[in-house]
C-alpha cells in the first residue's frame, strides 16, 4: 500500500470519526449529565434522517430540509421528555434501559407506518454535489467535506456551550450535584428537559447530514449506537472532548483496520484466508481497542470529575 | 445483524373464529377454503422486500377473485421477522393450529433452512417464492419442496458469465463476509476465467464505504462485482456514484433492484443486475402484472413480487388440475410439477429437483418514460439453464 492510499484511508477514517461524533455528542451530554442511559438516541438520528429527507422532498431544497429537521427534532425531543422520559430519571438504569428500548421498538415501527419499509433518499445539494481529485480516478465528494466541517463546527460550539455559558456551567453544576443546584433555585427538571431537547437535536441533525450519503432506512440508528456508544465509553463518560477524540480514533482504527488487515494477514496466511481472517479481525479491532483503553483507563480517557 | 431488534407479535388477517380451526377434517369439504401461509418478512430493515413478496401474492390472488382452482382460499400472513426461531414457532402455528394447505413466500435462505423441515414432515407443500438455497437442491432436494425463483448460485453465475462474455480481465470482488456472501463470490468465479484482483470481504453492518473505494479506485480494474443486498446496497451506490468510480463497470446481483432503485435513484444508473425476470419483459402476462401491480401499490415490482405472483398462478393450476381435491399428495405434487400456467418470464418449467428450468438475463438500470427506475433486460445471458446441483438430487416418484 503506498503512502497516497494510506493518507486517503486516513482522512476517510477521520470523516468517519466526524459523523460518530455527530452521533456520540448528544448521547455522552444524556448519558453524562442527567445519569440517563438513552438507548433511543439511535431511533433520533433516524428520524433526524427521514425528516430531512420528507422535508427537502416538501420544500425542494436540502438546505430548508435540514433547517427545518432541526426545530422538529428538537420538538419532538421534548415531547419524548416529557411523555416517557422525565418519569424515568428517579428509576434505576434498567428501568431506563426497557423503557428506551420500547421507544426503538415503537418509533422503527411507527417510521414504517409512516414512511413504507422501503429505503428513502435525501438527495445531495446543488452546491455540494462535486468532488476534490484526491488521488488518481478517485474523487473526494465535497459533500463529505461538508460534514467534516459541519462536525468540527458541532464540536466548537458544544465546547463554548458547556465550558464558556452560564446554562453550560449550570448544566457541569447538575451533572456533579444536582440537588445542591436545584436548592441554589435552579429548576433542574427545566434544565435536564433543555439538555435532552439539545441532545435530540443533536442527532437529528446527525441523521439529516448523513441521509444524502447513507441509505434513509427503518433501524439505521441501531448499528451506528452501538458505535457511538463505544466512542463515549472510550472517551469517558458525559465528556464531549472526550467524545471527540475518540469518535476520530474510532473512525481511523474502523477504516485503517479494514483497509489494511487482509494485507497484513497475508503475511501470514493463504490469500484466500487472510482476506476472511483480516474481515473479521478488522471488525473486532475497535472493540480490541475499547478493551484496551479501559484495561488501563477504566473511566475513558477523559474521565469526567465527580 | 448485531443488534436484533423483536418486533411485536402480530398475525395479521386472522381467521375469523378460531373455534371452527379445530373442527374435524369431515368439514373440510370442498367449499371450505384453501388456506395458504404466506411467509414474509415484515419487519426489521428487510422489510421492504417482505412487502414486495406479499404484494405479488395478493395481486396474483385479487386476479383469481380469491380463488385457486375454483376454491376460495384465506390467506394468512406470517411475519417471520427474520428471525429462524421465531419463523419455526409462527410456521408451526399455522401447520397445527390453522391446519394450512400450503405455506408460500419466504425471502431469505435461513428462514427456508429453519422451517423446510417441520412444513414438508407434516406433509404440506412449501412453494419458496425467492429463497432457493443448493442445500435444497442437490441432494437435500424433497418432493414437498418447489421454488418458482431460481438457485442462488445461478443468479450469481449469471455475472460471471457476462464479465467473461464483455471480456474483462480484472474484476474486483466485494460481498458481505456471510455465508450467501461467500457462495456469492464463488457462483461469479464458476464462470469468469479472468484474474480476480482483490476480493474484500465487509462485515454486515457496514455504513461508510470509503475505505473500499479509495482501494478500487488505486487497483483500477476492468469492472467490480458485488452483492450488496438491502441498505448496504444504497450506500454502496450512492457513494460509488460520488466517488466518482461510475466509470468502472458495476456488476451485481440482488444489489440493485426495484426494492433498493427508489433510494439509490439516478446514482444506480447503467448499473448492472442479473435474473430470470425483469417489469420491461415484453409478454403479454408480464404487461398485466406490472400494470395493475403499479395500479395497486403504487410502486415497480421486483423479483420477490413477480415470483410470488407466478406462484399464485403456479397454485391455481395445479388445484384446478386435481379438481381441488389436495388429499392425493401425489396427484397434487404431479399437478404443481406440470407447471401449467403462463410465467411472466415467458418459458418456465420444473427440474427434476423441483427447481426452475428458465432462462437468466442481464438486466440494467434504467429511467423509464414516468421518471421511475428500473431494471431492464440487456441481453440473454444464459438459456434454460438447469441449476448446477440438479444432477446429485435423487427425487422419490412417489411421496
């Protein structure tokens, strides 16, 4: 492999990286914050997905597509809040977990009723539909560079929020002592709402981005939560810088792994064997990582002070 | 998949009163109904192709007035969930329970693997309307068991046979790293002679394709074949069209088709398929079905639908044949084995392993004059082609 592949694998790792992290933002600020393990975040990037597919389909226009995805998700956010969520933050952790589960059993139903079983598309905009030559009959869409700029952007903006805010330094205040914030008079339901609304905007915003280069389809949350959920216990529970490094890791080690684990098999087996070995290694190889990460760091690389 | 989800449990079209489902054979008389089990996948990602069987059927039977052979039939669908265990538990159910005639649909070959054996042990007829696994039809082969699809295998050699006649010299392999991947890969090499470059193997689950393409675009071969089935086959695509690799020839089987064209869209365009049957097919069965297909549903028929739909017309003349009598099991098998009725394909009949004998086609992606898209025949590629495991079947004359 030469030295241009390898830095094209990177950069498509570390796009990669950049849409889990889209994806792991608002669940470590859920998980983190409110103590509140959100299995339905995935069910939101989904919807984030179809509305911004139904919505540019409405309008005509990707830009109005995601534009309105986000006040809608937001919305719909808090409607969850309200209608099953807020019952749960008194209950234990399984309680959250059956109950979020039920929430991806309804909503991947309810978008079928909805939508029809069969994939949608989002189409890409306009202004973003070329591409950069990055190697040789390769081309780099400008899309994708799109999202890794919209994700750096994301990343930026959630670190003013929550480090340089008053609502953010609220929100660090809650997470670490809740009642002692709620008995200086701060309403920390209100504020737990705020963040839950955020954090399914978040991922409706995800599920808008990438609808133009993934298939919009029902249970296309659940594959990627399961990674972002990897990338939050890497990075340290309710730590979006945390978040943050390890979505790239994530990202660089999936792709890298993939590209380069049957060539690297080969060494020491037949093709035909490296090429079924290096697959499944490649596939086991962030979860590798993951192991070994918490086998020295068990609170994630940036463990967040309690 | 990782992360299974259960769906409810839901049976769909009920009979009306269960009380009269235990009654005694003595009432199952000619005018009771035939009841037939539609087994079709209704929900998880696949779903859409569940909904395309199930349509084809239901299409087939509103033309019939709801009748096989002059009987009037209940259908009762069974959402298998894609889910073995849960597809045994639903299909035994109606095997007991609604003491079904026959069970008919079933889109994927593992679901096939787990309830073959409790339908032909109790002495129904099983009609596969799209999976068509070899296990079945070598030396597994059963007198209960017919598909009116195809061998996998075939489908995939199909390819094969089209690189080799375009005369490529180096092809690019990729495929899902499961079982139908893998036979996949080796039903393309049965017949291209040429060199094959790399052969990548991705885990089910994948999403970004990048990796891959950036590997394709630094091999630079001749043409690439993949099968990519459902949402991984929208994201293949959709990011091959953006990566700017059109100009690679893609060559694929269940990758891109009438299930798949609506989200893949103009990124799938002169792209390349295999199959026996294809909506552009120019008879006078096929004109009637894509018709009114679109007329009721609203959407352009694949394979799974127009396969279910021939087994519907499969059903109607075989019943008729033996009066709607279905009590002679060998009377019945013989009468389904004639194959008397008109495919949509054009010429179809039975193997000696109860596998079609028909011709395969490569098939295109293409606009039609209505903005949709759909595969269109190309050219014959192979002509009755009898499926490679029919030779090591030894069928029993009589059941």
């Amino acid at each position: 492999m030469n030295t241009t592949l390898l830095l094209v694998q990177a950069l498509n790792g570390l796009q990669f990286g950049i849409l889990l992290f889209l994806v792991a933002a608002g669940l470590t600020l859920v998980f983190g914050v409110m103590d509140f393990i959100n299995l339905a975040h995935g069910v939101q990037y989904m919807l984030g997905a179809y509305l911004g597919a139904t919505l540019a389909a409405l309008t005509g226009s990707f830009w109005w597509g995601l534009l309105l995805t986000l006040p809608a998700t937001l919305a719909f956010g808090l409607l969850l809040e309200f209608l099953v969520f807020r019952h749960l933050y008194e209950r234990d952790h399984l309680s959250q977990v059956l109950a979020t589960f039920g929430v991806i059993l309804f909503l991947n139903q309810g978008v079928k009723a909805v939508f029809g079983t069969a994939p949608m598309q989002m189409p890409v905009p306009e202004l973003l539909s070329g591409g950069v030559r990055i190697m040789d009959g390769l081309l780099y869409p400008t899309y994708r560079i799109a999202i890794l700029v919209a994700g750096l952007a994301t990343a930026g903006l959630l670190w003013f929020l929550v480090e340089r805010t008053r609502v953010g330094m609220l929100v660090r205040a809650g997470a670490t002592n809740a009642p002692m914030v709620s008995a200086l008079g701060v309403d920390i339901r209100r504020l737990f709402m705020l963040v839950f609304g955020f954090g399914a905007m978040l991922a409706g915003f995800a599920g808008a981005m990438a609808a133009p280069i993934l298939s919009v389809e029902p249970g296309m949350g659940d594959n990627l939560l399961i990674l972002a959920f990897v990338v939050i216990v890497i990075g340290g529970i309710g730590s979006v810088r945390g978040a943050f490094i390890a979505a790239l890791l994530v990202g660089l080690v999936e792709t890298i792994g993939r590209s380069m684990m049957p060539d690297l098999m080969r060494l020491f087996l037949d093709p035909s064997a490296a090429r079924q070995a290096g697959a499944a290694m490649a596939s086991m190889l962030i979860y590798v990582v993951m192991a070994a990460i918490l086998a020295f760091r068990p609170a994630g690389l940036f463990p967040v002070r309690r | 998949m990782a992360f299974q989800i259960p769906a409810f449990r839901r049976r769909t079209l009920l009979a009306t009163s269960t009380g009269l489902l235990a009654a005694p054979a003595v009432l199952q008389a000619q005018g009771a109904p035939i009841k037939v089990g539609l087994v079709a996948v209704q929900t998880g990602p696949q779903a859409a192709l569940g909904t395309q069987l199930r349509d084809g059927w239901m299409l087939g039977m509103r033309q019939l007035n709801n009748q096989l052979g002059g009987r009037p039939v209940e259908t009762i669908v069974i959402d298998d969930e894609l889910r073995p265990d849960v597809a045994v538990t639903k299909v035994r159910a109606a095997l007991e329970r609604d003491r079904v005639d026959f069970i008919v649909g079933v889109v994927f070959s593992n679901i096939l693997q787990a309830i073959i054996r409790p339908v032909t042990e109790a002495g129904t007829f099983l009609i596969s309307t799209n999976a068509g696994p070899s296990t079945f039809a070598g030396r597994g082969c059963n007198p209960y068991f017919f598909t009116t699809s195809y061998n996998n295998d075939q489908v995939h050699s199909v390819m094969g046979q089209a690189a080799q006649d375009a005369g490529y010299r180096r092809v690019f392999l990729m495929t899902p790293n499961y079982q139908a991947g893998r036979d996949a890969m080796a039903g393309f090499k049965s017949r291209f002679q040429g060199t094959v470059v790399d052969e990548v193997y991705v885990p089910l689950t994948q999403l970004d394709f990048s990796a891959e393409l950036a590997r394709i675009a630094s091999l630079r071969p001749d043409a690439i074949f993949t099968f990519m089935p459902g949402g991984l086959g929208v994201n293949l695509v959709r990011q091959y069209r953006q990566a700017g690799l059109a100009n690679i020839p893609f060559l694929s089987t269940f990758t891109v088709d009438e299930a798949t064209l609506p989200a893949q869209g103009e990124a799938a365009l002169g792209f390349y398929s295999a199959a026996s049957w294809a909506p552009n097919m120019d008879n006078p069965v096929n004109r009637r079905f894509v018709s009114e297909f679109e007329a009721a549903f609203n959407y352009v028929p694949a394979t799974y639908a127009a396969q279910s739909y021939d087994a519907a017309n499969l059903l109607n003349s075989a019943v008729r044949r033996v009066g709607g009598n279905l009590s002679d099991k060998n009377a019945l098998r013989a009468a389904i084995a004639a194959a008397d009725f008109q495919s949509v394909r054009g010429p179809f009949r039975f193997g000696v392993n109860q596998y079609p004998v028909q011709d395969f086609w490569l098939l295109q992606v293409a606009r039609r004059a209505d903005g949709k898209f759909q595969t269109e025949t190309v050219r014959r590629v192979l002509e009755a082609n009898v499926d490679p495991w029919a030779g090591e079947c030894r069928m029993p004359g009589r059941i």
